[in-house]
C-alpha cells in the first residue's frame, strides 16, 4: 500500500492529505491474508515528519478457539503513534521515512497493527453464547457450564 506524499515533504506545518483505502482481498506476508481492507488514513505534516492516523476496517480467516472451526473476523485496526520521518532527519529505522520522491509503504505497518488487534483466542459469533456450546457440549456434560450462586436468605444466615 504505497502512497504519494510529495507534497507534505515542503508544505507548511499542519498540512494534512486525506487519502481513502479500499482494496479487496491482499497478502500482507507469506501468512497473513485479509479479505479486504476499508479506511480513511489522513497524514500531517508536522516540523520533522508526517504522522499517519485512521481506522481501517478488514477481515481475517481465524480459528475459533472453542469450536476450532475457522470463521471469518472482522477487524477494526485504529492507525495510531505512526510517524514517518522527512527525507533527510535522522531515524534509526530506514523502513519509517519518506523516499525522496515522497512515497511511502504502509504494508509493514498495517501488517503489524492488524496481527496487534487480533485477539489471542478469537471465538466465532456462533459458539459466544450458551446456545452456541450447547452444540459443542452434551446435556448431560453441561452441568459444570451453570453456576448455581447460593441465594441470599443462605448467604446472609437466614
């Protein structure tokens, strides 16, 4: 995902570019394909560099971690603390500033911010609710799921 920034490289401080992003299916990596991506990303020239912001939407095939099928999650990946330096300021990583002709590559960076925002045990919509592991659980396995609090009269000595 590479876009033209030329024109931030000499314009006055606060300056934004407004550009949208709507693409279909794309491998970020060797292992990480989404279904699409969707967003707004505005950049702003600041004294030193330009500062990426947005919301992108997206979607990647997971492992639900209950039932161990995979399902499609949808993802809502907020584009924050990402700054690109102007050719010619010094940053210890190459990859995070501007080319001399003014482009840059948001691939590495949404790649990492989309693995961030996925959870660690995705559960498909089917399988969040009691109904959704009653069909992974036999009823007469299902006791252990129901917490049977002790009522109050009990609780409070009555």
């Amino acid at each position: 995902m590479r876009f033209r920034l030329h024109k931030l490289i000499f314009a006055p401080v606060g300056t934004r570019q407004v550009e949208q992003l709507d693409r279909g299916p794309t491998w970020l990596d060797d292992e990480l394909h989404v279904s699409y991506l969707r967003g707004e990303i505005t950049f702003t020239r600041t004294n030193d560099r330009v500062l990426v912001e947005g919301v992108i939407e997206t979607a990647i095939q997971a492992q639900c971690a209950r039932s161990l099928e995979m399902f499609e999650l949808p993802l809502r990946v907020p584009l924050e603390d990402v700054a690109f330096f102007l050719p010619g300021q010094y940053t210890p990583d190459p990859d995070r500033r501007l080319r001399e002709d003014g482009r840059i590559d948001l691939t590495e960076t949404l790649r990492q911010h989309i693995i961030m925002a996925t959870p660690i045990n995705p559960v498909s919509p089917a399988y969040r609710d009691e109904a959704g592991l009653s069909q992974l659980i036999d009823h007469q396995d299902a006791d252990w799921l129901h917490v049977k609090w002790a009522s109050e009269d009990r609780a409070n000595g009555e």
